[in-house]
C-alpha cells in the first residue's frame, strides 16, 4: 500500500443485543432482527462512504489548543468491504 491510500473501511456482520448488526472498527450500528437486513444495511453503508462529496478546507482544534487547518479532497474515498464470516 503507497502512502497515499489508506486501509479499507470494514463492516462486518455480528450478532449483537439480541439480533444483528454492523460493526466498523469497534463501533456497532443499529440491531436489526436478522442477519440479511444487517448485511443490507451494511451493503448500502459502504456504498455511501464511497461516493464523493466537496472539495473543502476543515477546521479543527487538538487536544493541546492547537488550530490545524486540512485540505479534504471530495473524490478521496475509502475503499470499503462487507465481511458476513457468520
């Protein structure tokens, strides 16, 4: 992997608070009743992190105080996978 690409989006398929869901790195979306939903919904998630969006500057404060200013480029996406390993 160069240095401007970075590591794939992953949401994976798990059981979790009584049915299904999502989960991207340790964040769980929604339950759902069964598996085929979450992984639908999981399907049009990662569908919709890849589409592009505006070109912009973006603002923001560290945790020292510090102003940063970052040009985010509306075509850089993530690649993104759907690992149902259930």
């Amino acid at each position: 992997m160069s240095e401007t690409e970075t590591e794939p989006v992953v949401y994976r398929i798990v059981e979790h608070d009584g049915g299904w869901a999502y989960k991207v790195g340790n964040v769980f979306s929604e339950t759902f009743r069964d598996r085929d939903s979450a992984r639908a919904a999981a399907k049009r998630a990662a569908r919709e992190q890849r589409i592009s969006g505006e070109t912009t500057d973006i603002q923001f404060e560290d945790v020292t105080g510090r102003w940063h200013v970052e040009h985010s480029d509306g075509a850089d996406r993530p690649d993104t996978w759907v690992v149902d390993e259930t």
